[in-house]
C-alpha cells in the first residue's frame, strides 16, 4: 500500500483543459505529493494533434496520437478524458473502464447522454468514473453534493451553469446593449464560440443540469423531459423592465423535486435582485442547493477556462490516486444509484410565475380580452403595467406578472392570445419568475 | 472489508449540534446506508445531563454520563465531540485518538487553542481528525479546501464567519436601527447568546479564521498575532455613510498570503455592494477562496444551527466511516502539514486602505491640521466627505477615505490627531476597506 507511490496519468485529449492538466501537473507536483503523499506522473497526452503548440511546454516523447494504446500502457494508472464530444471520448473511456482504470472526464455532454451506460460499465469492470469539471467548471459542486451534503436529500437545485449566456446577460444590462452587440462582442474576445448555439441555445446548461439531477436523484434524465430555452435573441427592452421591476434575468437550470416528479428545465428566469443568484456576473456560474438538513448553500466559481476545469480534474486525479492507494473506490458508484425509478417530471406541468410582455393594441378593452383569455386558463394575474410606447404608436409594450400557472396553462393562454384579432402585434415575451432563496 | 457493515458512533455532548447529529443519524439511516454501502449505528450518548428534554427521541439506554467508557467500548468506531470549550472536549478527544479512534469535532477553540497537540496526537496514532462543523457550519468549506481545491495555493481567503454579527449588521443596515436595539432583539429571537461577547467582539470568528489559515499555510497561528476588532458598538451612522458611499460593512475574517508572511486578521471592513460578500445576509455565512489555479471560489451557506451543523457532522462520520472500511485514512493528514514554518504576519504591517470618521470642530483649517498628520505618516487620502452635523453643531462629521496603509501607520496618526488640541471631540471610528472580488 505505502510502495504505490508514484500514479500515472494519462491525458486525452490537448486542447484548451487538457493543456491547463498538463500544466498543472508540472507546476503543483511539489505541492500535490506535501498533501496527497504520491506522485501523479504524467505518462502521455493522446490527441490527434501532436504538432500544433498548446502554449503549454511538454517533452515531446509524451505525445502521442494513440490514446488506446496508452490507456493500455502499464504504467498509467488513471486516464483523464478532455476530448469532448460523444464519439471517440466514449469508445476512450469504455476502453479504460473495462481495463479497470479509474476515468476522470469534464465531458457533461458524454455523462448527459450516456452517464448510464458509463456508470454500469464502471460499477461492472470496479473502476471509478469521476466528473468534478463537468459541471461548474473549478467549483467543486460534485464534491459537494457526493460527500459535503451525504446526508442530504436535496429539495432543489437552481444553477448559472453557462459563463458565456451570463456574459452575456450582465453586459446586456450593465451596458444596456442589445443581444446581438454583445454576442458579436463576446465572440471577438474569445468568451463565445463562433457558432455559438450549445450555449445560447441552453444546450450546455441542459448537459449540466442532467448530470446534476442524475446525481442527486439517480437514475437519467430523458434530455426530451427537459425543457429547454436559450437567450437568443433577448429583448434589450425585457432586461430593462425587468430590472425596473427589482429583477435580473439569468439563464437558470432548475431542478426540483416535486410531489409529481424531479422537474429539470432550463430557462431565462427572472430572479430578485436580492436573490443570492441576482450577484452572479460575468462569466461566473453558481448553484444555489437546498438540502433538507442543511438548508441552502450555495457555490460560486468560474464556471469555464483552461486554468479554473485544470483545477477541477486534478482533483479528482487526486481522488482516483488516493482510492487506488487505499485498493479500492471510497464511494460506492450508488452515490449515483439505480434506485426505484425517479420520475421525471413532464416539462408541461411544472408550474412557476411568469413574466410575460404583450405588445398590445392601444385600445379600450384589449387588456380586458388578454386578461380574460388568461383567467380562462385558470391564470391569475398579478400585476399589468403599460409602458410608454413612441408616441402615437399604435402598439404599447403591457407587462403582466402571473401567479402560479403550468407551463402548458401558459403555453394555451398564449396560443390563444396570439390568434386573436387585433390585440397583438408580435408573438409574447414569456420568461420564468423565481422568488425563493 | 466488505464485511464491515456497521460502523458504531459514539456522540459526546448532547446540547443543540448533538441533538441535531443524532436526529439525522436516525432519520437519515437508510439514505446513508443507499449512499455508502455501510450504516452508522448510534452506541451512545455522553453528557452529564441525561435527564433534559432536547426535543430528540433517543432511546434512554443510549444515553451515559460516562464519556470515557462510551470512547472505549469496541463497537465504538468512531467519536463525535460536540461538547464545545477545551477542557473535558480536549481530554475526551485525546483519549479516542490515542485509542486509534477517528474523531469528529465542530470544536473551533478547541481547533485553534490546541489544534497541533491534537494533528500531532492523531498522527502518531494513525486516527483521523475530521473537522467540517468548525467552520461555516453546514458548508462544505473544510473539503472544498482540502480535497476540491488540492492543487491550489490559497492566495487569500475572506469570510463571514460569524452569523450572530451578521443578522445584527444586516438588521441595522435594512431597518436603521443602533447596535443595542438590534442586540437585544437577537438575543430575544436566540439568534445571540445572553453573553454575547464571544461572537460581537470578534473571538468566534478568530478561531474559526485560525482553523483556515492552519489549512491552507500548515503550522499553527499564534492568536496573538491576529489582529481582532469586533462590532459592538458600532454607529448606525458609520452604517449609512458607508451605504452612501456604495458600501456594505460586514465583519470579515482576512486570510491572505503576502510576501511578509501570513495576514490573518478579524475587522469590520466596507465591501462594495457589487461584492460576492455583500450580498451575504442575516444569519448567512460565506466563504470566499482565491486559489492560484482555480481564481475566485465562493460557498455559502448558514454558519451554524442544530441542522446545518449536524450536516456537516454527518458528512465528516461518513467520510470517517469510508476510510475505516478502506482501511486507513485517505488524505494525509499532511494535509495540515508541518512544513518549513509558516510566518504570520504581525498585525501592525498589515496594510489596507481604511474608512475614518471624524467628529471635527467646523472652523477653517481644522481639515488641514487632520490631513497633514495623515500625510506625515504617509497615509495617502483618496476622499473626503463632510457630512451635514445638526444645525450650529460645534462638531461634524467628516470621512475620510484613505489609500494603503499600514495598521501601524493607521494607528499612530489617530492616536496624533486625538492628542490635537480643538480638533475633534470623539475618538475617531476606523474600519477596513476591501475592493477585490
């Protein structure tokens, strides 16, 4: 047990994360084998891509375009994976799996659409697959919620889990800029893709949100239950009512468990300013959780980048190493468990409050046929506030809080609303109300 | 090693942490027992009342005044010490480890007076020192620093540690009411002791701030060298004025890795209110961490409470209990190690810019008198503000922003400007500022 004093890693993939891991590696060896008395030894880096430079030096020798074959090696004990994707990243890690070897990934995308698969394979073959960097970036919220919260059932979870739609969001606000300004802004400076969809789209968010509610409640997460809206497109003019109102808006992965099932969805939400949620700027993320023992606690990070992910995946190397010391995983893989199937909540009825902007005919009794239309629905209402439109104009922006409603009530109203005549120029605004802290 | 279902828990101390602990070890059994694969079974209770109602059904054959018999019994593996104080709490936790027993403490003075007899204790006798409940209650803040964030150094760390001192500023900042008004209120709601010294004078939050500086830069600080200023007292004024100015006051704990060595120090200090700390309220607790790797993390949560504290607890008897079934501990307790010892800083080098106010006689070149003694102890002053006195008053108040200073310089010019004849007429109030986020 004392012998095993040096654990070789292998690193796949040397992009953006794998080369912060290969740093990190170098410069903290010192520190890591002060606090975790073994030495994690890098073996090789596997990337198709052995010529260009990462900004990260590295002995040549190390670098391979063969990631099977270092898996296999002898001397690698754990195998991190920071490919991404679903193709080569899942045969990769399957491979090391059912060698036995411990996994370590920051691939949410993997674990959202194949965490079963991975985990059984895992549990199968008595190797560890560990997922710190794949939600959160550096904050260790999967530690948090595996061990820091054990005795925890968690009630609810609300996250920013996208640096890039809350850049985006808190510029919109700050600068009063529109969404189109910043997108074009935040691709210049590198903090959005240049095809920018899994981002803008809640996609990522989505990815995140499954791995948590997976881990907190077990079982995986249909992505179809999830209902899912991006920020494309937001109206520079929703930031500033909202705002006005007492309210930001965030992109917010939501994940409740409720007497109908774990609802899981992903959505621009307004959220008090005072709300712990409300001060999370830029492109940091944070997940507000509710435990039913602890009561709520939150984590705050960046939730992206080379350096804040290479912390996350040393620590869980750091993990790996340390089980594979003590001859064998600490946590039972049924920290994610098959238990009695967890429902999952079908995405038309969760319930919520709800902003919604109608552009609305300025004209007696239009407000009168919207509010009807809602009360129908059995939505109350509760508060309208017409805004000033240009003058003359013959549609005002009507801003309408709603009380408690389904999302399919809602989804009817509108639908409803939208097909009448003369009452609205554009399709409505709709976005999420959260209160509670 | 499969065979070790059961692990016996032995809880020393049956007030409001013991309670809790042993309320969710009976509630939670089966969720533990999904979550890790063993169960935690209560042998017993010590305290010396055995009689009290504590609102927790227990089995009374459970309950012992005879702590060290329930330590030494064989189905006792592993020892919770929720006694607080250090007297019997250090003998009782002596004696479990010198018995190869890991022990669970929520105990921050007994951590801070004797955390080196008791990391070297546990050492030499291969048990485990677990430790999660002594800071910021129910938060995970303990693993987050020792495993989540393993591959960083700790730049530096602020935190509100104390929840007592919280809900009182808080409370005087949203209802303006004074110090004593609040007080009493607390002490009223059971949010503050009858003696209340511990928490509103700073002592509390300087043992916890002890507990992380051992942590994160090994060794042991002197409490000497902790410099600690608490709240009592403070001027509903000084709260407004720093609300005008943009400011929040919190009571912080200040842990930061400088070139002259280790700050630690315990002082109500302005933060701006975009600050992550600023918007911690009531009886909230918050850590904020700046590892070299990861940037800037935050973990919230409540700081103390029967349920929240007994979270933690429960987490610590978990990860205790994982490591006894693995046979062995998994982290070094190097993890607190003795390296090449750490300096801390003495407190008068400390250097900050400062917030002071003036009760100064309204006659020309009074100002001028202050702010040449400033600029002989080259103290630089980034603002002033005269503030509006009552009508005819004699004396004003005037703040003074300054640039970086060192306690030491701060603290001879104050004490220069007091000895000015017909200058001010109070003792100046001085408090921290603190931009970085």
């Amino acid at each position: 047990m004392a012998e095993l004093k040096d654990i070789g890693v292998a690193v796949l993939g040397f992009g953006t994360v794998g080369g912060g891991v290969v740093k990190t590696l170098a410069e903290k060896e010192a520190l890591l084998l002060e606090r975790l008395g073994l030495r994690l030894v890098l073996r090789g880096v596997a990337d198709l891509d052995v010529e260009s430079d990462r900004g990260v030096s590295v002995d040549r020798s190390l670098l391979t375009t063969d990631a099977r074959a270092l898996i296999e090696r002898e001397d690698v004990d754990v195998v991190a994976e920071l490919i991404g994707g679903t193709g080569a990243a899942r045969e990769l890690v399957l491979h090391a799996l059912k060698l036995g070897k411990p996994v370590v990934t920051a691939n949410k995308k993997l674990l959202a659409e194949h965490g079963p698969e991975l985990h059984k394979v895992a549990a199968q073959y008595g190797a560890e697959l560990l997922f710190e960097a794949s939600v959160g970036g550096g904050i260790p919220i999967i530690k948090a919620l595996r061990e820091g919260l054990v005795a925890n059932q968690i009630n609810s979870m609300y996250g920013i889990l996208n640096g890039t739609c809350n850049y985006i969001l808190t510029r919109m606000e700050e600068e009063g800029l529109s969404f189109d300004e910043v997108l074009a802004a935040a691709q210049a400076a590198g903090y959005a893709e240049a095809e920018p969809s899994l981002d803008i789209d809640g996609h990522d968010t989505a990815h995140k949100a499954a791995v948590l509610a997976a881990l907190a409640y077990g079982g995986s997460v249909p992505l179809d239950n999830i209902q899912v809206t991006g920020i494309r497109g937001m109206a520079a003019a929703d930031i500033t009512y909202a705002a006005k109102m007492g309210y930001r808006i965030k992109l917010l992965a939501i994940i409740r468990n409720c007497a109908e099932g774990v609802e899981v969805s992903v959505q621009p939400t307004l959220v008090e300013r005072r709300h712990p949620l409300a001060t999370v700027l830029g492109v940091y993320n944070a997940v507000l959780v509710h435990g039913d023992v602890v009561g709520t606690t939150l984590y705050y990070g960046r939730g992206a980048g080379r350096m804040a992910t290479a912390s996350a995946v040393v620590a869980d190397l750091a993990d790996a190493a340390l089980n594979l010391r003590a001859g064998g995983h600490r946590r039972d893989l049924s920290a994610v468990p098959e238990r009695a199937p967890v429902v999952f909540r079908e995405p038309g009825g969760i319930v919520a409050r709800h902003y919604v902007r109608f552009s609305m005919k300025d004209r007696p009794g239009t407000l009168a046929k919207v509010a009807a239309v809602l009360g129908a629905h059995g939505i109350g209402i509760d508060s309208v506030m017409q805004q000033e439109g240009p003058e003359n104009a013959e549609y005002v922006p009507v801003l309408f809080v709603t009380s408690q409603a389904s999302e399919r009530a809602m989804a009817e109203a509108l639908a409803e609303i939208e097909g009448l005549e003369d009452v609205i120029d554009q399709k409505p605004v709709r976005y999420r109300i959260e209160n509670s802290a």
